[in-house]
C-alpha cells in the first residue's frame, strides 16, 4: 500500500467522520435545548454548592437555591423570545419538559418556574446570594447603630457635659446655645448623609471631627480670652478630640469598632451569637428597617455547610483586607470566587456527562446510517472515484476557518459532488448494494461479534469525539498530503 493511497484513505474516513459528527452535534443541540441540560445541570449544580452535597441539606438547599433564582439579578438573565410564534414554541418546549420530567420520574429543578438561565455570571450569584442573606442591610443597620451610639456617646453627651459645667460655673443658662444647636444639627445632617450613602464611615468620621473643630473654634470666638473658666472650657473640648483619634491607627481601630467584620455579619445567621443579639436589641430599640431585617432573617433557613463555607470565606476576607472601608465588597468578591471554583468543576462533570450523551447518539446515528467502519475502509481501498470525490469534498471543507460554517458548506459540498458519483452508491446508506457487500464481508468474519456491529461501534466512537476533533484532523492531514516530501 502506498503513501498516497494510506492519505486518501485517512482524509475519507476522517471526512465522513467529520460529516457525521456535525449531523451528531446538532442533534445533540437540539435535545439539549429541548431539555434544557445545561439549565438544569447549572441549577443542580448550584444546589449542590449550597448543600455541601450532604443529603440532609438538600431540601433547604433547592428552597434557598429558588428564592436566589427569583431575584431580579439572575430573572434578567433568563431572556424568552417574545411574540405568538415564541410563546406557542416556548410552551411547546415547556410540555416536552413536562413529558420527560414524567417519563424520567425526575422533579422540575426550577421550582415555580419553567425555565432558568444557562449561565450565571459569578458576579450575579454572589450579589444574590448576599441580598438574600440580607448582608447589605445587617452591614448598614448594624453599622448607622454603632455610628450613632459613637456620636451620643462619645460627642453629644461629652460636650453638652463640659458646656453644662461651664454653665453652672458662670451661672448663664444661654453660653453657647446657638453654637451647641448648630454643632448638633451639623451631626445629624451627617448621619443622614451617611445613611443615604452619600459618603462612606471614613468621611463620616473626619466630617464629625471637622465639625467638632468648628465648634471650638466658634466658641473660642465667643468667649473671653482673660476668662480661666472659658479656658478650661476650650481645653476640656480640645482633649475630648484628642481622645477620640490621635493618628490614623486609632482611627483605623475606631471604624473597627464602629463597622462590623466579616464574621460578625456571618455570625448574625447563628441565633446564639452575640451580633444576633445586638441586631434584636436595635430592631426593639429603632424598629423600621431594622426590624424588617431581623424578620427576614428568621424566616431564612441555610444548609450547615454554607454557613461553614461562608465562614472561611469570611476568614480569607479578613486576612486579605487592607481597609475597612472594603471589607463587604471584597467579601463579595471571595464569594464570586468560590462559585467560580465550583463551576469549573461542575463544567467538567458536565462535559463527560455530554461526552456519554454524545457516544449514545453517535451509536444511534451510525447505526441508522448504517455508518460501517470497516465497510467505508473497503470502499475506499478499492473504489477510486469514490476516494477522489470524497478528496475533492474535504480539499473544499479545508478551506473552512471556522468549523461551525462547515455544515452550510457541506450541504453545497454534497451538491456539487451528485454528479459525479451519479449511480456510485456513498459508503454509508442502507442501499442493498452496501447491505450485500455487508453480507458478505460478514461470511469471511471469524470475531464473535458481527462485523457490521462492531463497525457501527467504531464509527459511533469516532462521531461521539466531535467535528472540532475531526476538522482539525483533516486540515493536518491535507497539509501532509500537499507538502510531499516535507511530510516524511
């Protein structure tokens, strides 16, 4: 056998394999968007990120997993078609999903609804996952009653101290009552701004002490000079503020104190825990917002081991922060990449569950085109202009760039050649020529398996590899085939 005839007969039979596996492919296509595979492994596997895959958790699991698929961030994700045409197809695919749920005894994945997104950015799962754990809204309850009990406690009360001793001193109610109503005033407009997210607990704190500064100032201004008990006064205030921050590491530990880590926010979820108890004294204290809070948080139930996970996220988070001002930003960001993790695990068991997928139907498919591995060999050995055409084909298909334009080309491809093969029969059919030929190949077969079978099996593995595999392949080969000597 020489070289040329081993290349002509490589180049037909990874072209009809080539052909082939794309037919396999849409057809795998087609089930998988009938089915909605890829949705219902995605959700499946989301569910089983958030159970820690332990069997007791599961329940709790699929609910929290529903409650994430209904929020606004990933309902965005799932685009439907609209219009009659859309609605009549999409109810179509909603009563074949019925059909198979039925058939296969297996339960609707996406709850109440019927359909989910195919992918979800990790961005969007960490943003849902944090809002249905409230953990924006404990930060900014936890952290606006901290923040306000620092300006009682540590600046409104101190000051209208000194002011009052100061008062009982001259025996003058009225010292410094305007200057101590705008300095209060000034506080609350903060707050207010900073409950409006208007600026961030750093600026907060700095905007706070600046005013403080202007109220000594202004009262500096309005006192004598000559009095000692106006200069007592002035040197108490200056000391309160020097208590309060000295330099940035005593700044850096007030916004601690004030803004709750990490683990105190994963903490809030354990009904034991001290932060819970904090949150259930300023929703009886403030009511509002807070209590909305707490009462969501009752009523929301997480598996064991997504409580655990988000504590050792929690712990990274912490020993990679640099500032406070991050730290629920940054602690998104390690959730994003906790789910990345998980996906890309769950795209491996995806894409072998695919790959059986695409061995039974590529069985399926040679067995119905009756694809004979072996008998596709002899036909090409011995049939010349069967070699050429099929040559002819793949040398057009090698032209290609791009794989998923072959089957637009293949269909002009096969038009093209009709004519030449005119009454030659192709090499796969269930034309009684091939039947024949078939028939009696099989009477000079010694293996216990029959001949035709074993050769659907092959052709049912070479099509389950795919048309990227097979393109690939043919692009190489021609190359070998057209560069001569340069291939040895």
């Amino acid at each position: 056998m020489n070289f040329p005839l081993i290349l002509e007969l490589a180049i037909g039979l990874i072209f009809t394999y080539l052909t082939l596996s794309l037919v396999a492919s849409e057809i795998q296509e087609i089930i998988s968007t009938l089915l909605q595979w890829r949705a219902e492994h995605l959700k499946y596997s989301i569910e089983k990120l958030l159970s820690g895959d332990t069997q007791t958790s599961q329940a709790v699991a699929q609910d929290l997993a529903n409650r994430l698929y209904e929020s606004p961030i990933i309902q965005d994700l799932n685009h439907e078609a609209r219009g009659r045409i859309a609605r009549l197809f999409r109810a179509v695919l909603q009563r074949i999903g019925f059909v198979y749920r039925w058939l296969t005894r297996t339960r609707n994945v996406f709850g109440k609804q019927t359909s989910g997104p195919s992918y979800i950015p990790s961005e969007a799962f960490a943003a849902s996952l944090l809002e249905n754990l409230q953990f924006d809204n404990i930060y900014r309850v936890i952290t606006e009653s901290r923040l306000k009990k620092f300006v009682e406690e540590r600046l409104q009360f101190p000051v209208n101290h000194i002011l009052n001793d100061l008062k009982a001193s001259e025996a003058n109610e009225f010292i410094l009552e305007a200057e101590l109503k705008q300095f209060e005033q000034a506080l609350y407009q903060i707050l207010e701004d900073f409950q409006a997210h208007r600026v961030n607990l750093a600026q907060t704190i700095d905007r706070m002490l600046g005013r403080l500064d202007d109220f000594i100032e202004a009262a500096a201004g309005a006192l004598p000079e000559d009095n000692q008990l106006s200069q007592t006064f002035l040197r108490r205030l200056r000391y309160l503020k020097r208590n309060i921050v000295r330099n940035l590491e005593e700044k850096s530990a007030l916004l601690n104190k004030i803004e709750p880590t990490i683990e105190e926010l994963i903490s809030v979820l354990d009904g034991d825990s001290e932060t819970y108890q904090e949150a259930i004294a300023i929703a009886a204290q403030e009511g509002g917002a807070a209590e909305a809070v707490l009462s969501r948080l009752k009523t929301l139930k997480l598996p064991p081991q997504l409580t655990k996970s988000l504590r050792i996220i929690a712990n990274e988070t912490q020993i990679k922060l640099q500032t406070a001002d991050n730290r629920v930003y940054r602690f998104q960001q390690e959730v994003e990449g906790w789910f990345d993790r998980s996906m890309e695990r769950a795209s491996g068991v995806y894409k072998r569950n695919s790959r059986g997928i695409a061995l039974l139907i590529g069985f399926a498919l040679a067995i119905a085109v009756n694809a004979d591995t072996f008998h596709i060999t002899d036909r090409l050995l011995v049939d010349q202009t069967i070699r050429n055409s099929i040559s002819q084909m793949a040398s057009q298909a090698e032209t290609s760039s791009n794989p998923d334009d072959l089957a637009e080309e293949l269909g002009g491809v096969k038009d093209a050649v009709s004519d030449t093969l005119k009454e030659l029969p192709l090499p796969i059919g269930r034309d009684q020529i091939i039947l024949n030929a078939q028939k009696e190949a099989q009477n000079n077969w010694g293996f216990p398996i029959p001949r035709r079978v074993l050769g659907w099996i092959v052709t049912g593995v070479a099509i389950s590899m795919g048309s990227n595999f097979w393109f690939d392949l043919l692009k190489k080969v021609i190359n070998v085939k057209s560069t001569g000597k340069a291939a040895r």
